[in-house]
C-alpha cells in the first residue's frame, strides 16, 4: 500500500511531463517562473562551489555581495536537493524536473502513512486519500516551487506527532518532524507552527464525548499539553541555527517594510472561491494572483459534504470539525490572518500559500466519512441531499465567478482585482464539474462489487488530477534542455577565459549582462541570477533574500530595479563601474566579446575622508554620481550637461506606439513622441535619466536608430546608455510618452573620458593590493594612505558581520556613502565599507562571520541535548523501570 502511495503520483507526473514534452520525457525544461529565474541558478551555485571547495557563507555572486545563509535557509535546505550532485552543471533542470517527480511521490508516501497510523485503518481506498493531497490544487498550480513542496511531505508526519501526543503523550516524532519542516524551509515551516496549534486544540477537544467546560478540557489533558508545549519549544530551539541567522538576514530585506494595508478585516474573495473545487479552473497564465486553489478530486469534495450529512457523526463532531474548517477558512479570506499566517507580509505573487493546509484539514474529514460507509449508512434521501448540496455549492461558485470578480474590480480597482477578474474559470467548467460529481456520487453509494468500484475511483481521480495538473501548466512557456546545455556551456567558457569565479582571490567584477544563456528561456528573462548559475561576482540578484541596502544603493546610482526582489546589471556608468570594481564587460555576440574596462581601480582604494559624508537621494542618479565625483577629487566637468536644442512633441501614430514593448499598458492614456535635440559637450559615453519615470525605454531611438534596452524597464527610473559621441556633436533622442510633459525634467550628461579615466588611474595607484591567500569571507592585503586620502574604500557593502584591523589593530567601520529610499518606503542606509587609515603603508585585513549563526548553532545543540535526555529519559529509562517494578510485583 505504502508503494502505490508513492508510485501512484509518480506516474502520474511522469505522463503529464510525458505529455508535456518536459525533460527526462522531452526537450523542454522547467525554465520558467521561479525555477527557472531562482531555483536553477542557486542549486547550480550550490552544487559549483560544493563541488569545487569553495563554498563560502557569504558571496559575491548575490547583488554586489551578500551573506547566502538567507538564500539556503529558504530556497536549498532539502535532501532531495542532494540529486543534483548526480548531474552534470548543464543537465540541471532535468535534475530540478527529477526532484519534483520524486517530491510529489514521497507527498503520497507521507499522507499514506498518516491515514494508516492516525486512524488504525488500512485498505486500498487509503490510496484515493493519498493521491489527492500528492496532487491537490496547490501542488498543480505551484509544484515548480520546489521549496514548498518539502512542507507537504512533512505535514502528514507533524500531524501524526500531534496525535501521538494527545493519545500517549510521546511528543518525539512531533518535535522531530517540525524540526526537520522548519528546516527544509523556514517560511512554511512559521505556517505549519500556526497549525499545529489550531489541530492540536482541535485533538483535545474532540477526545470529549460532549461539550466539555475550558478548565475540566485543560485539566483532563494537561499532560498532553504539557508534550506539546515543550515538543514546540524544543524544535524552535532546534531549530535556531536556522532561525536566528535567517531572521537577522531577512531583517535587512525589504520585506521588513510595514503597510497598514495588509493588516485590515477586509475579504479577499466571494463565493466564487467554490468553483474552485471544480476542475481545470485554474492555470499558469492566473499564478500571479488567483483564487485558492482548492481543488482536491470531485470525490474528496463530494465526500467532505458526505461527512456533515451523514447520521453516523454526531452533532458534536461536525460541530468542532465545522468550527476547524472555518478557522482555516478564515485565514485565507480575511486580510489581516491571511497576512500573518504569511509571516507578515502579503504574497507578492502565487497568493493562498496556505491553502493546502484546508486541503489537508478538508481530505481528513473526508476520510471520516469513508470510514462511516455511506453507502450503506445512509439512505436515498440523505444521498440525494449530499449531491444536491454539491451540485448547489458548485453552481453558486460559477455563477458567482462570472460577476462577483466583476463587481470588486469596478468598486474596488486595483492590480491584484485586476488579475483576479481574469483569473475566473470558463462557465462551462460547471458542467463537467456536475457530471464528475454524478459520476463519483454513484460510485460511493454503490454497496456491491467493491473491489472493482475502489478500482473505478482511483482510476476516476488520477485521471482527475493529471488532467488538473496538466492543465493548470497551461501557458507554462518551457525552456529548451538542449539549448541549456549548449548555452551554458558557451557561456562557463568565456567567463574561464578571465579567470572569472566568484570565490577566487585578486576579486574583481563582471558585468556579463549579454550572456547566452537566455536563448534556452522561451519567456523573458532578465540575467538577475546569472552570476550565480555561471559562478562569477557581478551585479545582479533576484530572490526573497535580497538585501535591500545594497539595492537601495545600488538603485540610488542609477541602477535597474523593479521591486524590492530585483536589481539588474542594468545602468551603469564608468563611475559605477569604478565603485563596483567591474574589470570585464562580456558581450557575447560580439566579435571581440570580451572589454577590460580603464576604469577599475581595484577592489578597494584610498579616497578622501569626505566620500564618508556623501547622501546619495532616492531619484536622483545622476546628481548623486556628480557629488562621488567631486568628493573623490574629480577634474571640474567630468560629468557635463548636454545643452538642449529643442524639443518636441507630438501625438503618437500607430506604427510609433508600437515601438513600446507589447505588455506595456495601453490603457493608460494617449501616447505622444517626444524628441530631444541636444549638443553633447564632453567626449564619452553619453547617458539620459528620467526622474519623472516618464520615459518608455522600449521605444527609444538615437539619432533614428533603436535604442532600447535589453531589460525591459518601462515604467521605472535608471540611467539609460544612449552611446558613444563626440564633444560638439548633436544628437537626437526620442521615444515614445503618456506624459509628454513630465520628459521636460529628463536629464541627459556626458561623462568626459579622459577626464575619468585620469582620475581611475589615480584611485588606482592608492588600491587595496590583496594577498594571494585572500578568499571571500577573509581579504588582507596592502594600501597606501595620504593626507588627502585617509579613508580605503572597498567594494563590499557595509552590511553587518564585517569587522576589519589596521595593522593589526581593530578599527571601526565608517559607511562610505549612504543611500536613500523614498519607495516603498522612506528610509536611510548605510553605503559602502570604509575603513580609515594612517598615511604612509597600512596593512588591512577584513573577515566576515555570519550574525547570529555561532549563537544559534549553541542553541540548537542545547535544544538537541535536551531532547535526547527527555526522550532517553521518557521513551526509554522509565518504561524499562516500570517493567522491572512489575517484574517484581510479580
């Protein structure tokens, strides 16, 4: 039974892969969404530097330089992960592909071993339970999240744990498993905490025959509460090497920011939300924002129903399992539970995180209902009841789908109404939701050929769910596994042509932003995580994880950055290039496609004391790169104006709107062109910056010729590129507008090159000369200090765990600049690391720990010593004892 637990969703994914081409059965990859964007690159980062021995607590393959505990704790830590180190680099998403089978499998195993333990019932009709939770509607419209699907299999096991404490009082197998869920991922591991509570006080109550007073409840199963309390603490404890380094890195995210928004007793779906037991009703195209995805098999549904009709379950039970249901209910439809059961903070995307915990909640009220026989346990008019309260609720779900959604886009509109009006099932999914319904009510309330009826409704369901697997993964756009290979390859080639990995010693960076790599994405992609999936330090990160100083930075100079997940590679200057420490630009479509940059100046350099007190301000890029430059002692008009000859303006004709990129909102008003005519007045490259935000990058033509860049950044603010041009030349910029009168606030400079490279050759002669022995987390070396340059400015932010000595004498870290954000909230970061330093010859030595990692690791093996005591002590020690007392007795 436990093997066709397993194998059952097993087959099932393999002949939907199969269906859908996808890799081992295929050529297409899971390159999509967050595997492709996230998952991928960080495995393949993980198993790189594993493999390699260079594996590091912090690197510079995140951002401009992160610590990665964050990024482990919540997109790696998984045995199943242990797979990719079977695979080659370039056969990766056949790996991920391979984890997510066996994933979904072992969901099956797991529930499997929960219904035959909890319940002391076995039989093959535990498969049909099995199967449905492997599958429900959250795995189908988010399997490729594969950190997620951990908390799935893990599940089963902390229920079971529950019910071992309040049957004997055993807390291990609840402390372990919540340890080992907390573990695989911290952030389902916070929601099953959550559930665990609301299950447990379920447990209790439901060992009363009747309705039992607060304190005689408490009283009678004080032992059981007292397991409890202590398993909980315990695998918090546990779990604090975790916890404690993860929380203090996820506190310098900006998912720390606060809105009153999200903490509101407003609803967040109708009745509409009952379709969603119908299905195919909901697929990839809708994964940004959707109703729950309930769905779960029409027979699970129908037998849900079953147990609140039947007349074999007291008043009582339904009553205490109703009241269980609602509360879960509850913290999927109003905003502030649904806020708190997501650790504070409203999904951005893939919202109802939390909805297979009703699906666990709903799938075991339904199996107590199997258990009462329905089939002979109730009568004809009590079955007809069951299947017209099914058909009614079904009904009422897609009635209210084709208005309700209507009606709270018009009163309320907002982005996430917007994708939820076009999230809505089709009308016509009611009729087969009917039929299967008929179909399933017939079969559980036959009384005769038993075997062959089981048989019937495991096949019924697993053509269920594959079917609502498949497609749900409608408007997946797969990327290609060949093209993967064959790319990935291309580009870890060119990149060992400069010696380019991220753990090696002499750090520099790389901007490698045209890599070769997006060729295997049908979907756009965007280059965030490519310096990790290729190992090298760049500029670019996209995760949960990001350190928001460092974007905040980053962003300030002129950076591309979307959200507060997000910063591109995307907008930079020679300035940036120097700050940043970028030695190498890759274009690999070029002839010639690798560029060093005149413009390094080292890892790190002497600088004037001055830079300290720099305050970059939110919207203002370029003003802020003229005032590094004159705090670093640039020449006068390094950075100059481009005088504006002209400019016009008229409305848009349909061939020139269509230069904006094709998602680009139409709706937002009349479009115009808008035209510059400017005289650059330095030599160099020449840059344009809409504090306005008004510009539409994907329309952008210089002197005629295309310009746009290759992120899509329309709508956002940074410092486009628009070329290489003379002193005295006049250029012409145009692009396409909603707000043609914002663009008179654009700002267009030239960044004089030899003026520049002057000064980069004179930050470099004061440069932070490391040792060979200089690794990631651990960089000494040699600078000269000045009278006029006391400060050594390393490329590294200034995050905590960084400490630094001169000449062997601790010294306290000065920022070197501060950024501001103004969006989404106002507020104040610290820059760059800056070290002082005496004049004349100073020997540097700068090491990172990780916070909150030496004090959590303490604490977990306090927690683990103390758990073994207890459970030698509880498990062991005392029954032998008793046995012996009895022996004697005897």
């Amino acid at each position: 039974m436990y093997l066709g637990a397993f194998l059952i969703p097993l087959v099932i994914m393999c002949v939907v892969f199969w269906q859908l081409k996808v890799t081992p059965f295929g050529k297409h990859s899971l390159l999509i969404s967050d595997t492709g964007a996230q998952y991928i690159p960080i495995l393949e980062y993980l198993r790189s530097t594993v493999l390699h021995g260079q594996f590091h607590l912090f690197s510079f393959a995140l951002g401009t330089g992160s610590s990665i505990v964050p990024l482990l704790t919540y997109y790696v830590i998984s045995p199943f992960n242990f797979l990719i180190f079977l695979f080659p680099a370039a056969q990766l998403p056949t790996a991920v592909a391979w984890i997510v089978i066996l994933k979904i499998g072992t969901i099956g195993l797991t529930m499997a071993i929960f219904l035959r333990h909890a319940f002391l019932r076995s039989g093959w009709s535990l498969l049909l339970f099995s199967t449905a939770f492997s599958l429900c509607g959250f795995v189908a419209m988010y399997f490729y999240d594969i950190m997620w699907l951990d908390a799935l299999i893990w599940l089963p096991i902390v229920a079971l744990g529950l019910h071992r404490i309040v049957s004997s009082n055993h807390f291990g197998l609840y402390t372990v498993s919540l340890t080992i869920t907390i573990f695989s991922n911290y952030y389902l591991g916070y929601m099953t905490c959550l559930f665990s509570v609301l299950y447990f006080i379920y447990l209790i109550v439901e060992h009363q025959p009747v309705p039992t007073p607060f304190k005689e409840t408490w009283r009678m199963h004080w032992p059981a509460i007292r397991q409890f309390v202590f398993g909980s603490l315990l695998a918090g404890l546990m779990s604090m090497v975790v916890l404690i380094p993860t929380a203090m890195g996820m506190m310098l995210t900006g998912k720390s920011n606060f809105f009153v928004e999200n903490y509101l007793p407003t609803p967040l779906f109708g009745p509409e939300v009952l379709a969603q037991f119908g299905v195919g009703t909901g697929d990839f195209h809708n994964h940004l924002y959707h109703a729950p995805s309930l769905f779960m098999g029409t027979l699970m549904f129908l037998l849900l129903i079953v147990y609140f009709v039947s007349p074999k379950i007291k008043a009582v039970e339904k009553t205490r399992t109703m009241w269980l249901l609602i509360a879960m209910g509850l913290s999927l439809f109003v905003t502030v539970f649904n806020t708190i059961w997501h650790m504070f903070q409203q999904p951005a995307g893939f919202p109802f995180r939390n909805v297979y915990f009703f699906t666990f909640l709903a799938l075991i009220t339904a199996y107590r209902a199997w258990q009462t026989h329905p089939d002979q346990t109730m009568n004809d008019p009590q079955k007809i009841l069951a299947l017209l309260w099914g058909a009614g609720l079904l009904t009422i779900g897609f009635t209210s789908a084709q208005f309700v959604p209507k009606l709270w886009d018009q009163f309320m509109p907002s982005y996430n109404n917007s994708l939820y009006l076009h999230s809505q099932p089709n009308f016509h999914l009611l009729w087969l939701a009917l039929g299967l319904l008929l179909l399933n009510t017939m079969l559980v309330f036959i009384t005769e050929w038993r075997p062959i009826r089981i048989s019937l409704m495991i096949l019924i369901i697993s053509g269920e769910l594959g079917s609502n697997l498949y497609l749900a993964s409608q408007g997946m756009d797969f990327g290609s596994e060949t093209k993967f290979e064959k790319y990935f390859k291309r580009d870890s080639s060119l990149l060992d042509r400069i010696n380019a990995s991220s753990t090696k010693s002499n750090l520099h960076r790389v901007d490698y932003l045209h890599s070769t790599i997006s060729n295997a994405y049908t979907g756009p992609y965007n280059h965030y995580n490519d310096p990790l999936m290729l190992d090298y330090a760049g500029l670019s990160s996209y995760s949960s994880t990001l350190d928001e100083q460092s974007r905040v930075f980053q962003h300030d100079l002129g950076y591309f950055s979307q959200n507060v997940r997000r910063i591109s590679a995307q907008g930079y200057t020679h300035l940036t290039d120097t700050l940043f420490s970028v030695k190498y630009r890759l274009n690999a479509d070029n002839p010639h496609p690798v560029t060093k940059l005149n413009s390094y100046a080292g890892f790190g350099f002497a600088v004037p004391t001055k830079l300290a007190d720099v305050q970059l301000r939110d919207q203002t890029a370029l003003f802020n790169q003229q005032m590094i430059l004159e705090a670093l002692g640039a020449q006068p008009d390094t950075l100059v104006r481009a005088t504006t000859m002209d400019i016009s303006t008229h409305k848009a004709s349909v061939a020139e709107a269509n230069r904006a990129a094709a998602k680009n909102d139409r709706k937002s008003g009349h479009r115009y062109v808008q035209t510059f005519k400017l005289r650059v007045n330095a030599t160099g490259l020449l840059h344009g910056y809409s504090p306005a935000a008004n510009v539409i990058y994907s329309s952008l033509l210089v002197n005629g010729k295309k310009a746009k860049p290759l992120i899509n950044a329309d709508g956002s603010r940074y410092v486009f590129k628009l070329g290489q041009h003379q002193k005295g030349e006049v250029v012409t910029v145009s692009y396409v507008t909603t707000r043609p009168e914002a663009g008179y606030s654009n700002e267009f400079v030239s960044l004089d090159q030899a003026k520049y490279v002057k000064l980069a050759k004179s930050l470099a002669q004061q440069r932070f000369k490391l040792s060979r022995k200089s690794g990631v987390t651990w960089l000494s070396g040699n600078v000269q200090g000045s009278a006029q340059r006391r400060l050594l400015y390393v490329s590294i932010p200034d995050t905590p765990g960084w400490h630094a000595t001169v000449n062997g004498k601790p010294v306290k870290i000065r920022s070197a600049m501060h950024a501001q954000s103004i969006i989404p909230v106002v507020k104040n970061y610290r820059g760059m690391i800056g070290v002082p330093i005496h004049v004349g010859k100073n020997h540097v030595v700068l090491t990172y720990t990780t916070p909150g990692l030496k004090v959590g690791a303490l604490l977990s093996a306090l927690g683990a010593a103390i758990f073994a005591f207890l459970v030698i002590a509880g498990e062991w020690v005392r029954p032998l004892k008793r046995r012996r007392q009895q022996k004697i007795s005897k």
